[in-house]
C-alpha cells in the first residue's frame, strides 16, 4: 500500500460481491471503530471491545477510512465496507485509503484515483499519488511533482522536485524547485520561500523546520517567521498542544509558546494523541500523559499512537492493542 500499514481481507462470498455497488450503513448498524489484526499469518478485524468482527483469513488488511478498508486477496488489493461484504473487487497492485471520497490506486507502476463504488474518476497515468486532503492530491509524473482536484485537473501544474510534506495542510504545502524550498496555497502562489533545509507539515498554526543538514530545529508560524528559535536537534509537529523536541539524545515537549512543560528524558517520543503519548525508556515503550505522568509503564518493543480509544503495539514480533489504562483488548500475536 501507498506509504500506509498493510492489512487485508478475503470474503468467503467474494464472487457474490464482485460487481456489487456499496450498500450505505445505517447508524444503526455501524459496529463503530474496527482494527486490523493479524493471526497465524492471517488478517482480520476485532472491534473496540477485542471482539472478532471479521475473522483473520485475509492476506492483507487496511484501516478503516470513510467506512471502508482496502482488503489484499491473493496479490490484489480492493476494498470491504463494515459488514465485510467486498464492494470494490480485488483488482489493484497498490492503494491507498480513502479521503475526501477518493483512493488512489496503481495498476502496474500507475496511479489513479476510484470513488466510493470503484469508478475509476483518475486515471492511472501518475508514478505516484497521495491522499486527498483539502481538495487537492500531490501527484508526480517524469519526476516533477504538481497538484490535481478531485475531477483530476491540474490545478498546480507538474514542477516541483518534491514535496516535503506531501499533502496540504492548513491552506499550505512545503515544496522544493532546485535547491530552494518554499509554501505555496492553493493556487499555487509562493506565499514564502525559505531558507530552511527541511519543514514539516503546518499543524496548530506552526510546522517545524531544520536550518541544514545535521542543524537545529525550530518553528516558524503561517508568514514564515520564526517563532520558537532553532535550538533542538529534532522536532515534531504540534499534537494537542505540545511538541515532542528532542535535546543532546532526550526527548522531551513545549507548549506553543516554546516553553518546556516535559523535561527531556526519553530516548523517543511520538505525538500526543487522545490525551496520551507513546515515550521509550532503555528500549521498551510506555505512555504518558500531559503533565509527564507515566500512565502505562515501559514495556513494548513498539508502540503507536492511539486512536479510536485503542493502540497498537509490539512484543517483540508479535502485536496487539491496549486501552487507555493499558489493558490487552487483543493479546499480541502474529
């Protein structure tokens, strides 16, 4: 799949379902969040509660993305709706997820965009293409990188070198031509160049940047201006408020005015999801909460962000899913 974890399903009426049309689901039958789980080598879907949805028979599985999930049968990816019933038959080498309506997809090395009932509305004529977010997808073609609308017109035309954040995020995308790199909106307007190596996404009004290579990082708000000075030696976006920012080799978080308001003592640390972040202490992975608190202890291989009420995480090869106060919903397997 397109830059996204690989999951899958397999239903046993799929030649039933190829063809069919996606049925809409009623609230009252929406089994709320479903997670992809893997046993014995299999895909399946457990719900909030741990409780097997879709049972692991499946080469592949996605998340869940606007009610539906890109399934892998065979060699071939398409998609499931939250009944498991296939409404987009397994057809594509690639895809991506839903967003906006759309998916990208790839035959061979191709991408294009289907919608929710697998009309392709984009053809697959891009070496690459990512997720839709605010009306416009990044693609590139003949390495150059441009901006497309959901219809597929060039609304950016193909000429970038890159793209550093890949999608747009608050009205603006980082994009590099030559050596410079600079934000651009919708338009495709410079709104700023910079001077920075690298920039992340603008998240909470700031995106992160790096001077140079092997340099320090800083935050520079919507104008350009640097507003928390170049001073660490990594940094994330902001998540609920606070920024993970690395120091010597700790990790610690700021609020947005810069201030520190957990001291650096991780090894790593991902972003504040849910009110909770994933920290790693001497090689194992733990949670805490916004003032520092250790609320579930180190001892994952892995971990990642929770969503949905739940996260996913490693024992050594194997995984699972906690809940807030760190209850196994699903034991680790694989």
């Amino acid at each position: 799949m397109n830059s996204r974890p690989q999951f899958a399903t397999f239903s046993l009426l799929l030649l039933l379902a190829f063809g069919q049309a996606a049925i809409p689901q009623s609230p009252a039958n929406d089994p709320g969040p479903l997670f992809p789980v893997k046993k014995d080598g299999k895909w399946g879907y457990i719900d909030k509660a741990g409780k097997i949805v879709f049972a692991p028979k499946y080469d592949g599985a996605g998340r869940f993305s606007e009610g539906l999930a890109a399934v892998k049968v065979g060699k071939k990816w398409g998609f499931i709706d939250k009944t498991g019933q296939m409404v987009i038959p397994p057809q594509y080498d690639d895809t991506g997820e839903f967003s906006e309506g759309l998916a990208a997809v790839a035959t061979g090395n191709k991408w294009g965009f289907i919608d929710k009932i697998g009309k392709l509305v984009i053809p697959t004529r891009y070496d690459r293409a990512e997720d839709f977010t605010e009306g416009l997808a990044a693609v590139q073609k003949s390495d150059k990188w441009g901006y497309i609308d959901k219809i597929g017109k060039m609304v950016i035309p193909l000429q970038y070198d890159g793209v550093l954040a890949l999608y747009f995020s608050e009205g603006l995308a980082a994009v590099v031509v030559g050596d410079k790199m600079g934000h651009i909106d919708k338009t495709g307007k410079m709104v700023f160049q910079s001077q920075y190596h690298l920039t992340g996404v603008f998240s909470e009004g700031k995106a992160v940047v790096e001077l140079e290579f092997g340099g320090k990082w800083g935050y520079i708000d919507r104008a350009g201006k640097m507003v928390i000075p170049l001073q660490y030696d990594n940094a994330d976006s902001f998540s609920e408020g606070l920024a993970a920012v690395q120091t010597g080799d700790k990790w610690g978080f700021i609020d947005k005015t810069g201030k520190l308001v957990i001291p650096p003592q991780y090894d790593f640390a991902l972003k504040f999801s849910e009110g909770l972040a994933a920290v790693e202490v001497g090689r194992k992975y733990g949670f805490i909460d916004k003032t520092g608190k250790m609320l579930i202890p180190p001892q994952y291989t892995g971990a990642a962000s929770f969503s949905d009420g739940l996260a996913r995480v490693r024992i050594e090869g194997k995984y699972g899913y906690i809940d807030e106060t760190g209850k196994y919903v699903w034991p680790p397997t694989k």
